[in-house]
C-alpha cells in the first residue's frame, strides 16, 4: 500500500453541514490503474486522496484507520475482494463506494443498486467525473446514514446466500444451497459442494455454523456440519452415537451429545 497520503483529521465542513471535499481511498493492484486513479482523483477540485492501496487487505485496514467519504475499489484484487473490503467494515464505517473493475461482473451489477456507481475499464476522465457527481449528489441528498444502510441491507443479503472462496487473486461465490456438509480441516474448514466438488475456505466449524444459519444447517459433530436438506435419513447404534447418510451416499458420524437434537430436528422437517 501507498504510505496515506493525509492524517485522519476530519475533513472540513460547508455551512450546510455537508463536507467541503471528499476523502477518496483508491485501491488497484494494478500500477497503471492506481496512477490514472491518483491522477483523476487529484485533478478534481473538493477531492483528497487519503490513501492508495495495491490490495484488499491493505485497502481494508486503510480504510478503518482513515475513514474516507468515498472508497474507489477494484472488484478482483489480491487478499480481499473490493466487494469483501466493505463487507469488513463496520457499518459505521461503510462511506460511499464506487467500483472500478476489467469484469462485467453480476456480482458488481447486484452491487450497483447498493454502490454509489461501478466503472468498467477502461474508463476516461468523463465516467470518472459522472461516477463522482453522482456520489456528491447522493451525499448532499441522502447524506451518509442512507448510504450506510443500504450498502449494511447487502452485506446481510450477501452472506445469507453465498460463501466467498479466495482464489489466486480472484474470489469465487458458493451458494449455500451447494454446500452438502462441512467438515473441519485444522485452520481451515473443508466445503463438501454437489457434484463431489470440495473447497477449502479458512475458517472455524463456529464461524460456518452462523453464517450457514441452525434453520438449514445441523452441527452433528465438533468437525461435521450437515445441510438439513441432505440427510435422507439417521441411524442410531448402541453406543449412543449414530451416523447421518446423505443423498450422495456420504456418511457422516454423530456424537452423542448431538443424537438427541440431530432426531429431534429431523423429525421436524
């Protein structure tokens, strides 16, 4: 990441109470598309560049720190996504967004009815300034509370239906009705995905279990998570354990403290 180029000092404010300039954080890891970007932003007047990053993780951490008005984010980036850099912040954190991006992306297109605006490179200097009217229209109109909520409303849509898988540079989306089980792998989880695809994603069997959610997901074990519509059906044995066969023919064991829930739950399908 680019050194911010400012302190964290709010920036000023017009008598209306609406900030005199925008705070732009800029992130590309892209040499070329991070010059254009430093150029446009610094040619425009009521503009500040408060920092230029070269990857998701740095832009999120920047973008905490400095609290910028306006986030102008590549999609595809090393680390996080630019999607997963507003997913991290808090939603008193989350200022306007513009997304610039090489990708006719649907999951940017769905972004866009959230985002202030989205650029398909290679953009010139007038979408640049249309993206950035449109995002002073909105702060003066909206200001930023309706931005934040929108963008919040997202977030929660977003991580109620898919998993985020990065991957060399890119981020891949998983429904959660593809995931069939899950399984513990040290650091990691395991996704056991229809059609006998696996995925790695790092995480905890904890952290699955709430974004998956208990109304379609079943934690059968301290390594297994079993989506309820799989199960075809629950076999007990004398030990007090029992297993879980699947519609793939996959068996899952249970341990005996979750045998009285795993039945009791799937009785109640």
């Amino acid at each position: 990441m680019t050194p911010p180029i400012s302190s964290t000092q709010p920036p000023s404010v017009t008598e209306a109470g609406r900030p005199a300039r925008l705070r732009v954080l800029c992130a590309d890891d892209e040499p070329l598309a991070r010059e254009t970007l430093r150029a446009l932003v610094e040619a425009e007047a009521g503009l500040e560049l408060v920092a230029l990053c070269t990857d998701g993780d740095t832009a999120l951490a920047a973008a905490r720190a400095l609290l910028p008005d306006l986030l102008v984010l590549d999609v595809r980036m090393p680390g996080r996504s630019g999607i997963e850099v507003v997913e991290g912040l808090a939603e008193t954190e989350r200022p306007l967004v513009v997304f610039a991006t090489a990708y006719d992306d649907h999951a940017v297109a769905a972004f866009d009815l959230h985002a202030v605006d989205y650029l398909l490179k290679p953009f010139d200097d007038a979408r640049f300034r249309m993206a950035l009217a449109r995002a002073r229209e909105r702060l003066a109109h909206e200001g930023p509370e309706a931005g934040r909520e929108r963008l919040d409303r997202f977030v929660r849509s977003r991580r109620s239906e898919v998993l985020a898988i990065p991957r060399d540079g890119r981020v891949d989306y998983v429904p959660h009705t593809d995931v069939v089980w899950v399984e513990a792998a040290d650091q990691y989880v395991e996704l056991h995905l229809v059609g006998g695809r696996r995925e790695l994603l790092r995480a905890s069997m904890a952290q699955l279990e709430k974004v998956l959610g208990e109304d379609t997901f079943l934690r059968v074990h301290r390594s297994a998570l079993v989506a309820l519509a799989r199960v075809r059906r629950i076999e007990t044995f004398a030990t007090g354990t029992g297993e879980l066969v699947l519609d793939d023919g996959t068996v899952v064991p249970v341990a005996r403290t979750r045998l009285a829930v795993a039945k009791r739950r799937l009785a109640a399908r």
